[in-house]
C-alpha cells in the first residue's frame, strides 16, 4: 500500500536557507526534492505558463475546458426555459405580439371565474394546481401581477436547442481531435519546466538576493507530523502543513508487510505508482514467487538457493542485501519442486522411497482433453495465465470506477463482465456446479449486458455509432491481444520442463560415465553432477528472474492499468 503523506510549505529568508537544510538533514524524513514557488517576476510568468498548458492537456484529456462547460450550461438553460414556456402551447409569435396580450398564473384556489366576465381573459392551461391565461383587453387594475411574456414559441427555442446541440457536438470533436497534440504539449512543458531549472540556478548563485525569501516544499509521511510539527515550531520559520493530495504529485513510499517488502525492487524496477495510484507489490509478489518457483521447477535447487542466500546473508553487495529474498525464492522452488516431482533432475513419482502420500500431491503426467493428451504443468501453467490475468482486469474495472465513476467506467466494465464473467460461467457449467441450460442461459445474458457496455456506453455521451466503431476496434485488440497473453504463460511449463530434463540429462551422462562397475570413474562422475548442475542452476535462474517478470510486468500490469509513474520518496538525510 501507499502511505499517506503531509505537504508542508516552508518560507525563510535566504541567509538562514543552509541552517535550515541542515536541520532537515538531521530529521531525514523529509523530501524537498520538488522545487515549490518562483522567487521571481520572470520565474513566476514561466511557471504561469506551465500551469496554463498543464490545465490545457488535463482539459483535452478529459474532453472537457471552460468553453465547452458555458456551451453546455447555454444549452441546459435553453431546455430548462423551454420547460417554463411549455405550458403556453405553440403559437404565431408575430401574429401574438399584434395583440400585445398580458401573461398570467396564479393557482386554482386564488382564480377568479368573474375575471372572464370582466376582462377578455383566454385560460390556456390547469396543472398542478395552478392556472395560466392570457388578457387581451386593457388590463388597467389587474389584481395579479404581470408575467414576462414569452421570449420564443416552441419552435424557435427548439430550433435554438438544436443549434446549440450541433455546436457542442461539433466542439467536442475538435476536443477529442486535439489529443494527438498531448504529447507535443507534454514536450513545451518540458522544454519550460528545464527553462524554469536553469533561470531558478542562475538566480539562486546570484549575491544579490542574498536577503530574499525562499520558499521550499517538503513532503515527509503523515505518522512523522506530530513530531515535525513539535521541531518547525522551535525553528524561527513559517511554515503551513495541509494533507498531501494527487494533484500535488508527492513522492511516493511504499508501506508493506515483510513478506511483500521483499519484492519492492521489483515495482520500483518498473515504476513506482503515483500518489491516487495502487501499490501492486502485494500482487507481485506472490505470483513472482509462484512463477520463478514453477520456471526453476526442481526442489533440489530450492535447497541450494536457501543455502546461497543464508552464506550470503550479513555480506557486503548489492545482492547480499537481497538475502532474504534468495531465501524465500528457495522455499517457494522447493515447495514447488516438489509439486512438480523433481528433484535436482530425477523424477520423484517414479522413486519408490518416495512416500505415496507425498506422490498423490505430485502434478505429473497427462490428462485427456477433448480427445488428446496435454500435459497436466501445461494444463496448470494456462489455468494460472487466465486466473491472472482475470484478477487484472478486476483489478483495472475496480481501479477505473474509484477513478473516473461508474458511468465512465462502462467500457471497462463490460470487458471485465464479458471476460471473466464467461470463465466462471463456463468452468461452473462445465464442473456440474450448473446445469448445461443454465450455463448457456448465463452466457448469454453476460454476453447481452457485456456487450451494452462495449458498443454502446464505452464512452458516456458520445455518439452511439462512434461509440460502436470504437467498441469494434477494441473488440479485435482485446481478442487478439488477450489470446497471445494467456499464451505466454505456457512459458512457466516449457522452461520448468527444459530445466528439469537438462538436469536429467546431465545425471544420464555422469551415469554412463561411472558405468556398472566404478572405481576411479566416481571422479568424472561428481565433477559432471557437480558442474552440470551448477550450469543449470544458473541458466534456470536467468530464466527464472526475466520471465516472471515479463508476466507480471507486460501482461498483468498492461491488463490491470497499472502505469508507474509515480516517484520515490527521497527524504533529505545526513
């Protein structure tokens, strides 16, 4: 998980800016690595413009500025006028101003029949309890109160609903149009923010302010607040502290259990998550265990990487500090090792000191399917390709709901239901959890609604036919790419499988090399044993370490929507 961060704004006169900065040094939990405010005129219209293109990309992302809100409240207000107008029906505007009549609406219990006797008085309409008519005779000492007649008919103020309509919908096409220029802007933000760097330098090097005020901004976690409060109020500084939000971009510090701590390396290798972000560490590392477990395949060598581990635990390096991941990478091998059935190259379901109940355990051999034979690791290593990648999306439909809303979040949605949905409709229909009818009855009906969220609602008010096309173009995507996802977990199998028949190998030959009847042979024999294991055991580490990783990295984390921009927390210490 993300730990949660307080903000704190500093402001200090320049000549007490290094006593300050020692003083930071010293508390070392707090990171100022993100420069805060300009200290100057030409700083400030540079950072003014950085915040403007900002806003401007965050705009067109979302399909939403300033000028597209007022066209939409212009056009909420044209129907909201059209529904006050209503009740005066359709008439001819020029043919009604001729007569000049007046407008009137009181409710049923205050209007006067004799009105009609008196004046020439028309009522147009009864409902809710009032009345509305109209007077075409002098109205001179008319107890009510004049209406505002009318602006519009019906049918003009449709007409100008319509227009209105066309205009937004023609500005939204142009906003969605100008996402292709996102990333060009992303780049003058860049170029800008390296101008704002290099001024702020010039600046700060300069004598002449050497009594100007600087403003620094600090982030440090939000469990360090009380004490750093008790230190800056002793400090001759002003300074304000608010709860750190997304869009103040604060560093981020994972908080895990000792277990998932192990396997941080890895989600900062790819990316740490940013602030609103989900800290997928948990995630990684159980199925990073499980897959360099299945990839190395052989329990004998889950033993020896404990034993690396534990001689490399208290050394100096930067895979000695990595000790007691070694270690738990060598439990999970052997655990799985033995799951598999081998051991440093043997097969164990065939050794008769092999306890059977330890054997009923082991997953080997066939299984028939569909009138062939598929290996039981393949059949495994695909069951666990789709299970995971069915979490991911889970993963990303949650995500995406927290994120955008569930209305936005339809697309998502209906790709989550329609996936993983039909898996387990199907795996209960076809383990007898439910009857044939019913399994077919609830594909469909997951199909029917899943469908509705990926043609028609994947984008929440836009056209209905360009809603389809996108939803087509994201159905042959998905299809294929999701096919050649689930694929790649056959990879846990294959390089299980290559290891555990290369150890076999290399135990064949040292075999025919001692022969029947061994007297000096026994020394090729251990020295073949000896380094062929060890060439094995590193080549199934390599692979290992690099394919898990791609698993996790490319297809969990492209499925989930993890994206791991986020940056470390780096606190300023001694």
């Amino acid at each position: 998980m993300i730990e949660k961060m307080t903000k704190y704004t500093f402001l200090l006169l320049q000549s007490e800016k290094d006593e300050f900065l020692d003083r930071l040094q010293e508390l070392g939990v707090v990171d100022i690595s993100r420069s805060s405010k300009p200290v100057d005129t030409e700083s400030a219209s540079i950072l003014e413009e950085i915040e403007t293109l900002q806003a401007r990309v965050k705009q067109i992302a979302k399909g939403m500025d300033p000028t597209l809100e007022k066209m939409l409240a212009e056009e909420n207000q044209l129907v909201k006028y059209k529904r006050e107008i209503a009740v005066w029906g359709e008439y001819d505007p020029d043919l009604l101003r001729r007569f000049n009549p007046g407008f009137y609406c009181v409710s049923e219990k205050n209007f006067d029949p004799v009105w009609a006797e008196t004046y020439a008085l028309g009522e147009v309409c009864r409902k809710d309890g009032k009345v509305w008519f109209v007077i075409f005779s002098n109205r001179e000492g008319f107890p009510i109160k004049e209406m505002e007649a009318p602006k519009m008919s019906l049918a003009e103020i449709d007409a100008e609903i319509k227009k209105k309509h066309t205009e937004v919908d023609i500005y939204k096409a142009k906003l969605e149009t100008e996402k292709v220029r996102i990333p060009a802007i992303k780049d003058e933000i860049n170029v800008l923010y390296a101008k704002l760097n290099r001024h702020l330098a010039s600046v700060t090097g300069e004598d002449s302010i050497e009594n100007a005020i600087v403003i620094y901004q600090g982030f440090a976690p939000a469990q360090e607040n009380a004490r750093l409060k008790q230190t800056f109020d002793r400090m001759d500084i002003f300074y304000m502290d608010e709860d750190a939000v997304a869009e103040d971009r604060p560093p981020v510090k994972l908080k895990n259990n000792a277990f998932s701590r192990q396997f941080e390396v890895f989600t900062k290798m790819y990316g740490m998550p940013v602030y609103d972000e989900f800290d997928p560490t948990a995630l990684l590392s159980i199925f990073f265990l499980l897959f360099f477990a299945m990839c190395m395949g052989d329990a004998g060598y889950g033993i020896l990487l404990i034993i690396i581990g534990f001689v490399l635990r208290g050394k100096e390096g930067s895979l000695a500090k990595m000790w007691s991941l070694i270690v738990t990478l060598g439990v999970g091998t052997f655990v799985v090792g033995l799951v598999m059935g081998t051991f440093f190259g043997l097969d164990l379901s065939v050794q008769s000191w092999v306890p059977e109940s330890l054997r009923k355990l082991m997953i080997t051999g066939n299984v028939e399917l569909g009138g062939g034979s598929y290996a039981k690791q393949m059949i495994l290593s695909l069951g666990i390709g789709v299970g995971h990648i069915c979490l991911a999306m889970l993963l990303k439909a949650w995500w995406a709901v927290r994120r955008n809303g569930f209305k936005n979040s339809l697309g998502t949605l209906g790709w989550t239901l329609l996936i993983v949905g039909g898996i387990v409709g199907l795996a209960f229909g076809l383990t007898g959890v439910i009857s044939e009818a019913a399994m077919k009855t609830a594909l469909l009906v997951i199909a029917g609604v899943s469908c509705l969220g990926i043609f028609i609602f994947n984008k929440w008010g836009r056209n209905p036919l360009v809603n389809i096309g996108a939803g087509l173009w994201d159905t042959y995507n998905t299809a294929s790419g999701l096919m050649g996802d689930v694929l790649s977990y056959i990879r846990l199998y294959a390089l299980g499988l290559s290891g555990s028949m290369l150890g076999s190998t290399f135990n064949q030959i040292a075999e025919m090399v001692k022969g029947a009847d061994p007297t000096w042979q026994w020394v090729p024999f251990v020295l073949i044993l000896l380094l062929g294991h060890v060439l094995n055991l590193a080549m199934s580490c390599l692979g290992a370490f690099v394919h898990p990783l791609r698993l996790n990295f490319v297809e969990f984390f492209k499925n989930s929507g993890y994206e791991g921009r986020g940056v470390e927390y780096n606190p300023l210490r001694k």
